[in-house]
C-alpha cells in the first residue's frame, strides 16, 4: 500500500495540471466523490447536512460536495470556519453553489450542528500544521457529541498532520474518511488513524 506525505501530494497534483487536468477538475471531483460516500451511506432527501469549511482548497471541495447534494435533495447548511474562502478555486466552487444552501458563520452554527444528520469535515487538508484553531474547538466538541450524525472528512480529518498523524489539540472525528489518490500517511500512523474511521481512497 503506497502512502504520501504532503510534498509527495503536491508533486502528484503539478504532475496532474501538466498531464492537462486542471485544478478545478480536481476540485470538482474530490467533491464529487464526497457527495457520493454520502449518498451511497443513505437517502439524502431532507437529510439535515452541515458542510464545515475552511478558506482554502479543501473548503472548496466541501463547497462542491454541498452544490451537489442540495441538487440531491438534502436540506444543506455550509458553516464558514475562517470566513469567506481565500483561494480563487475556493471561491469559485463557492460562487457554483447557487440559491438553496443556507451560509452561515461557525460562531452561531452550534443548533446546525446538533441536529444534523450529516456532517462533514472540509475545514483542513493536507496543507495542516500544528493545532486546531481554539476557536473551533467548542463546534468540533458538538460535532462529536451529535452521535446521531454520519461524520465524514475530507481527505484527513481536520486537526491531524498529514505527514505524522499527530494531533496536538482537538481534532474532527469521522466515521468516514474520503483521500484522494493514495492515503496519506498521517491516515496510518496513530492517532489520525483512529480519527479517520473507514477510509475510502478515490482517484481523482
């Protein structure tokens, strides 16, 4: 089984862009596939579903994720962690999501949060160093008290280190883990691996 540190993910992307697949496509996809672990898990049509994201490329693929299953049916709340994305291909998937999603501020998404069927964790990925901002604390502490909810990360659960698995602070726990590619390491070394629950990997 062939794993990848975060160097080794980013050469793997550039290879990818100069074989002509753009960065948005990739983008497009990984949310794509996980929209499609959700709805493979269970019938989304009025499933409450809350989409945690963060300002960079891996919000964006939660952006996609929520475009997508509003389009199935789920009622779909995106909770901005660090307010408005800051990379252009963030934003872009954010300016595709349309009508219909409800955006909200993590500062007041605590009740989104305890009554979700969903929750997805697209805040942090490869990229992540060091510990969970404290201010996300007290929603990923809810997040893990909703025992009702399916929780699933994007490519590694917000809070571990790709390279290590090391966890300094609070972390996302996930039932589901859907990487890209290949796994990344911090998804086999303790504890990002227990964190992760079933990883799924999909190609781009």
């Amino acid at each position: 089984m062939r794993v990848l540190t975060a160097a080794e993910v980013r050469g793997l992307e550039s290879c990818a862009v100069e074989s002509g697949v753009s960065m948005e496509m990739l983008m497009e996809n990984a949310g794509a596939a996980v929209a499609a672990a959700v709805t493979e898990k269970m019938d989304v049509t009025g499933k409450k579903t809350v989409i945690l994201c963060g300002k960079g490329n891996n919000g964006g693929d939660g952006f996609v994720a929520a475009r997508l299953l509003a389009a199935e049916g789920a009622k779909v709340t995106v909770v901005l962690m660090q307010g408005a994305p800051a990379s252009d291909l963030a934003k872009q998937a954010y300016d595709k999501m349309g009508r219909g999603i409800e955006i909200i501020m993590y500062r007041t998404a605590g009740g989104a949060v305890d009554a979700a069927d969903v929750i997805i964790d697209a805040v942090f990925g490869f990229s992540f160093h060091g510990r969970l901002p404290s201010v996300m604390e007290p929603l990923f502490a809810r997040a893990a008290e909703n025992k009702k909810a399916f929780h699933i990360s994007v490519d590694i659960p917000s809070g571990a280190v790709c390279d290590t698995g090391a966890v300094e602070g609070a972390c996302f726990k996930a039932d589901l883990t859907v990487t890209f590619a290949f796994r990344k390491a911090g998804l086999c070394l303790y504890p990002g691996r227990k964190l992760a629950g079933q990883i799924v990997v999909q190609n781009h």
